[in-house]
C-alpha cells in the first residue's frame, strides 16, 4: 500500500487527498494511518493549498 501511495504521489506532484483515496480506492482512515508511515520516513510532505491538502515526494533533506 505505501509503495502505491509513493508511486502515485511520484507520478502526480500536488495530487489531493481525495484524488488519491480515488486512485487506490481504500477509505479516509487506512489512506491517512500510511501517509503518516511515509511522512514519519521524510519520504512526502503535505501542504495546505487552496483548502485542499496535497502531497509532494521530499527530494532533498537539509541536515
């Protein structure tokens, strides 16, 4: 499940929550229990824009 959600977020910078919980078609609290997993490895970051949450791949981690 997190590779898929990795893999989508890879290929679509910027994409919504809810346009991803449409792609992998799994409900609200089972997509957000693994994005925390990811994010707790600096792997993606979320951002509020426009009242929609989206994410992006991290690419560069400052020390």
């Amino acid at each position: 499940m997190r590779q898929k959600i990795f893999q989508i977020v890879c290929d679509n910078p910027g994409i919504s929550f809810s346009k991803l919980g449409q792609h992998l078609k799994v409900n609200e609290s089972t997509l957000r229990y693994h994005i925390a997993r990811i994010e707790k490895n600096d792997a993606l970051l979320h951002m509020n824009r426009e009242n929609h949450i989206i994410f992006l791949r991290v690419t560069m981690r400052i020390p």
